[in-house]
C-alpha cells in the first residue's frame, strides 16, 4: 500500500485523465481549468481554452441568464446545482450545438469566500434526441387516439 500514489497525484491524475468534460472558471467567468474530456466534448485544446470566457461554450441568446445566474452565486456562495444536475445547450468549437448536464463544486478560500467554480459536463445530446422522437412519436400517438385511429390503421 505504500507504493501507491499520493492524494494529490491521484486528484490531479482523475481531473486530467476523466472522460467527463471538468471545467474550473474563476470569479469573472474565464476558464482556469480544462481537461481532456473537455477537450473531447468541446474541440478546443486546453491552451487554446485556458484564460478564455466561458462564453467560447454558452449560446449568445443564454448569456445574459448564464452571467445573472453565475454572478449571484458568486456573491451568494450558494447554488442548487451541487446536487441537481442542470441541463442546458452548449457550442462546440465547430459551432455545433450539443445538449450537455452538469453538476457544479463551489470553490472557496480559507474565509469561505467563492474563488470559483468546478463543473463536472457530459454529453447527453444523442439521448436529448432520442428523447424528442419518442415525444413527438408519443404526441402523434396520443393526436390518432383522440381522433379514432387505432395504431397501425390509416384512414
């Protein structure tokens, strides 16, 4: 056991190396953190991440609700997201839309104060699309009922 690596070693070999997109922005929202599952997920290489507003990954017209929302969590140091997962479009940096949940840790210093926060992303975009067929598919369905229409019957 004692030839086994050490706490840090293994936190910063498990945030590198994780599929799971992980992402740390600081207070002002620009990206401190990215790793190779964000690179994956999103296309852009963590040098080309690093520094950089998390808006590179935020849908323009979710701005302004993003940014409301983050900065009053920075101010607050309180979010419901620790636990509830949060679902919301992103961008790719080939301008690709994806559907993607997260989770977040809020970041604090010794005084408790919020330095940043870490979001641990996956990709949920194929099953997002599933889910929209089996609606409408469900929808059509439940249209041909109220109609008369048994399934598999045409008229």
């Amino acid at each position: 056991m004692n030839d086994f690596p050490a706490h840090q070693w293994l936190c910063e070999n498990i945030v590198e190396q994780s599929p799971i997109a992980i992402i740390v922005g600081d207070r002002e929202g620009m990206v401190r953190l990215w790793n190779t599952g964000a690179e994956t997920m999103f296309g852009w290489s963590a040098e080309e991440a690093l520094g950089k507003s998390m808006d590179m990954i935020i849908p323009e017209k979710h701005r302004p609700r993003h940014w409301e929302g983050y900065d009053q969590v920075m101010r607050s140091g309180v979010t419901k997201y620790g636990r509830s997962l949060l679902a919301v479009p992103a961008l790719t940096k080939d301008g690709r839309r994806i559907s993607v949940e997260f989770n977040v840790v809020l970041l604090k210093d010794a005084e408790g104060r919020v330095l940043g926060i870490a979001a641990s992303m996956q990709d949920v975009t194929a099953r997002w699309e599933r889910d929209k067929a089996l609606r409408a598919r469900l929808a059509e369905l439940e249209g041909n009922l109220k109609h008369g229409m048994v399934p598999g019957e045409h008229k």
